[in-house]
C-alpha cells in the first residue's frame, strides 16, 4: 500500500512539476558523471533529482550566493549525483534512505574543526583537522565548493556523494561505523567479512610503506572506509573492480546498480565538464 501511494505521489510531481528537459541535459553536459549514464537511467535520475531539488534545502553560504549563480542545471547537477546513490532503489527505498536528508550545505572553502582522538595507550590527541565535508545523523550535509566542483569526474573523488554514503550509514546507528542497513538477501557476516579484509590490506600496505589501490582515506576508520569505497564505486569502478573485486560485487548488490558496465574503461582520465 505504501509503495503504490508513493508511485502516485511521484506520479503527481511529475504531472504538476515535469522534469526540465533544457535544464537536465545542461547538468549532464556538466558533470561527466551524469553524462556517462544510458538515457534510460538518466531519465529516471532525473525524476528524482527533480523531486530531490523539490524536497530537500539546497543552501549557499552567503558569500558564496553573491558570487555565483546555482541556477536550475547546478541544482540539478548537485541532486544528480546525490540521487545516483539510491537509483537501483524503489521509490520508498529511495525516500527511507534519505530521511534523514534535510539540507546540503555549500560553503566557500574547506572548514576547520577541533578533533579529541584518543590512541592505543589512551592518551588524548587534540589537533585542527581541515575537511572539504562533514554530516551528522539528523544534520546538513556540509560540503566545500572547491571540493564540489572538482567532484563529478570519473577518478574517485566525490565528496557529495562521500557525505551521504555517511548518511546511508547513519541510517540503523548515531555514528559512522560502516555497517549500513542491509537488504534481506545481504548477510550482515558476509558484508562485515568482505569489508574487514578490505581494512586489513589498507593497514598492512600502510605498514609495510606501500601506496594503496584506492584513497587511504579509507584507513582512517571503517565509516570513511565504506565512504570512500563508494565513491570509487559509482566515479571510478574500475579501480574497485580490480583492487578489490569481492566489494565490488557486494556494493553492486546492495545498491542494485553495476557502475562498471556503463562508464567506459578509461573513465578515470575523464574531467567534469
């Protein structure tokens, strides 16, 4: 019942609010990305991007708002990549997943925060950590604006997309740990084993000086690990793919999408546009 008043819902939108055709192809053409997509899944990004743009706050830092313009492409574009998470998703999936998701925040420039770290001998760390983005369970999504538009690309990095697989995580504890809600054909002892030997090869290249086949930002904690892992998993999944196939296959089943067969092999050298 549920799922059917949401079909309509979704159906009504898009009646009273049709999806900008002009303005949907401009955020493509922008984001490489979006524009490595087949038409079929575009169009239904699409959809919900528009529908995202409509129930979400997409906020510009004043500073940055007398500056450029986040015309109907850049929001687009933003809600582009933030709903490319949940497109293998249905529609209540896609709702359930996003709760949780109330504004996206853009500010000028990467942002300071004071962190207490305590290492193996208890002894307490303070230190002024720079981040280009951060999250919390019921917070904004805060993301930098020099580290937005170098997202988009085919090479790894996305930091929207960074910021709400922190989401998706928060969606079953108060904290980033790396263990999302999973699908019933998901077996918490499964993912929890593929994404430990993951962990393990990060620490042990680490130790042993070796460079890391992905960000070795994901061996700062197991919630930056997933994080990380996804964003290579929808901007440069060949990488994935080869470094660590057994992930790979486990992120295509839980976010029911196969980023490898539709972005081209050299995808990594691509740039948004």
């Amino acid at each position: 019942m549920l799922a059917r008043l949401l079909r309509l819902g979704s159906r009504r939108f898009e009646q009273r609010h049709p999806v900008p055709a002009a303005e949907w192809a401009e955020a493509r053409e922008r984001v490489a990305l979006l524009a490595a997509l087949p038409d079929d899944q575009a169009e239904r990004l699409g959809q919900r991007a528009w529908q995202f743009v409509h129930a979400k706050r997409l906020s510009l830092h004043p500073e940055l708002a007398e500056t450029i313009t986040f015309d109907a492409p850049a929001r687009l574009a933003l809600a582009g990549q933030a709903c490319l998470l949940t497109l293998g998703w249905c529609e209540s999936e896609h709702i359930d997943a996003f709760a949780n998701v109330h504004e996206i925040l853009i500010l000028p420039d990467a942002f300071q925060r004071r962190v207490e770290e305590m290492d193996e001998f208890g002894v307490v760390h303070e230190y002024e950590d720079e981040r280009a983005g951060e999250t919390s369970l019921q917070g904004p999504v805060v993301v930098a604006w020099p580290d937005l538009m170098a997202s988009g690309g085919l090479d790894g990095f996305n930091v929207l997309i960074h910021e709400l697989a922190h989401k998706l995580d928060l969606g079953n504890s108060l904290d980033v740990d790396g263990f999302p809600p999973l699908p019933r054909e998901i077996d918490p002892r499964e993912w929890y084993r593929i994404f430990m030997g993951v962990w393990e090869d990060l620490q042990a290249r680490l130790a042993r000086g070796e460079a890391t086949p992905i960000d070795d930002y994901a061996a700062s904690h197991p919630g930056e690990c997933f994080a990380v892992c996804c964003e290579h998993f929808f901007s440069d999944p060949d990488r994935l793919h080869r470094a660590y196939p057994a992930l790979y296959g486990l992120l295509s089943r839980y976010f029911h999408q196969d980023p490898l067969a539709r972005l081209p092999s050299d995808a990594g050298s691509l740039r948004p546009g």
